[in-house]
C-alpha cells in the first residue's frame, strides 16, 4: 500500500552551516596549530592521493594517545566536547517554529524531520543540546581500542551524503549503518517514505554539491550558508553556488523568524505544506 508521503525533511550540514568547525574547535581546545593540521598536513596527504575525509581522520588517530596532542581520545570524550558548541543565530528556536507551522495544516496533515548529514564528527554532532532535535544525525564515526579513538569506522565523504538522502527518501536510513546494500533496493516512487520534493537540503561549500545537484533533479530545495565576514567567504559563495545556480539563495547562517535564511526557510515549509493541502484536498480520480 502506497504511503501517505506527507512527511517534510529539512536536512542540515553541521560544520559552517550550524555551528563553527567543530573538528577545528576541538584542535583549538588542545592548542594544537589547526593551520598547520588543515593547511599542511590534511593538504599533503590528499595531494598523495587521500580522500579529503578519510585525511584528516587518519591525521586525528595520528595525534590520538598518551603523550600525543589530543591524548587519550574516546568517543564519549567527543560527545562531552560536543556539549561545549554553541550554535548560530535561531538555533533551536527555528526546529520549535517550523514544527509548530506544519501543525497548523489540518488539510494533509503534515509532519517535519530534521536530519544532519555531514563530512564531521558523529559523536560530536550527538553530544551537543540540539541533538535530541534530529531523527537521523549521520557523520564520521571512529571504532575505540583501548578506550581510545583507533579505527575509522565511517568516512562521510562529500558524494557519500547523497546515500544518506536516497535512504532518508526510502525510509530506510534508520537500517543503512547494519544493512549499507539496502539503499540500492528498488523501491517505486509511491512507496517511498519522503519524497525528494518535500526535502529541504542547507549547507555551505562545495562538500554540499552532489546533495545541492540531488536537490535540483528532484525539485527538492537547496540554500547555502556562508560567513560575510569570513575572509574571501562572499567570492567563494559566489562563483563556486551562486553563479552556477546551485543553490536557490546564499545567506548569513542565521534562522530567526526576521533572519533572511530564516524567514527563507519558514517560507520553504510553507510552501511544500501547502502543496500537501492543495494534494489532499484534490478529488479522487
């Protein structure tokens, strides 16, 4: 039996998008020269033919353990550092508001979910206050050995995130960690559990593309963040989002209700809440 596909996704990136590099924030918080890690060292290992993610996990094992800069690292020790974030402007306030708004549509009777999907630290993103917020939050994860980060367990790479956006559509992203095939499974358009066109999909860089490119084929939504005042931030938005057409706007990561990219994304809800009502009210053929 076909599902009622009156479920609203609005998908985040984490770093840059909700918060401040959390991974360079973690570097910062054990002094250690994050111009050095990123710049140099990330840098060369990818030139030598490194993923960028799976780079800079390996450089965070390297300097994991006892006498090394991040010392004896564990994953609950990641969650507690991501208690310390704090998060831009309107966040939480705007997950409360979007939800309280698609309640007010009696018509479909709509429901929002909220996802992050993102290159950065799971065990970060799951520790922080606003994670009781999100459904599904799916980021790189390391295995432990001897109570310390030892392993990659997950590389989220940029054109990874796309898997998690088919598994959010099917409905099977709670499975895909234990079950990673069961996104390939054809499932027909009628029975998937979000469609692509009730998705809203935020980030901030080309990391984002391949989800910001599912969005514009599906008639999903996409809109960028970007720091104005962040040096060489504005150009950046521009040639590498805005002028290809990428994204639908480009805004200061702000979500008030009186923020551009708040009232921006309120109005996306809206929008797709309406469409529902326009679909449910419809005669049956």
């Amino acid at each position: 039996m076909p599902v009622s596909q009156n479920i609203i996704a609005v998908i985040f990136d984490f770093d840059d998008t909700l918060t401040d590099d959390a991974t360079t924030k973690l570097l910062e918080s054990k002094q250690i020269d994050t111009n050095k890690f990123w710049r140099e060292e990330t840098t060369a290992l990818t030139k030598d033919g490194w993923d960028p993610a799976l780079a800079y996990l390996r450089l965070l094992i390297d300097y994991t353990g006892e006498g090394k800069p991040l010392g004896k690292l564990s994953n609950a020790d990641l969650r507690a550092f991501g208690a310390t974030l704090d998060f831009y402007p309107g966040i939480p306030e705007v997950f409360d508001d979007l939800t309280k708004q698609v309640q007010e549509h009696d018509a479909s009777r709509p429901s929002i979910e909220f996802f992050i999907i993102s290159g950065g630290l799971e065990e970060v993103m799951r520790g922080t206050k606003i994670a009781k917020f999100f459904k599904g939050i799916y980021g790189s994860r390391f295995a432990e050995k001897d109570g310390s980060i030892a392993h990659v367990m997950n590389s989220v790479t940029f054109t990874e995130k796309t898997k998690y956006i088919f598994a959010i559509n099917k409905g099977v992203d709670h499975m895909i960690r234990r079950e990673p095939f069961i996104v390939n499974q054809k499932v027909d358009h009628a029975d998937r559990r979000i469609p692509i066109e009730n998705m809203i999909y935020i980030g901030d860089g080309l990391t984002d593309v391949p989800c910001f490119s599912v969005m514009a084929q599906f008639k999903g939504q996409a809109f960028g963040v970007f720091n104005p005042e962040r040096e060489g931030s504005p150009k950046k938005a521009w040639e590498q989002l805005i002028a290809p057409r990428r994204v639908a706007t480009m805004n200061s990561p702000r979500y008030g209700s009186k923020d551009d990219l708040g009232a921006i994304l309120r109005a996306a809800v809206r929008q797709i809440c309406l469409r529902l009502d326009t679909r449910a009210r419809a005669p049956l053929q």
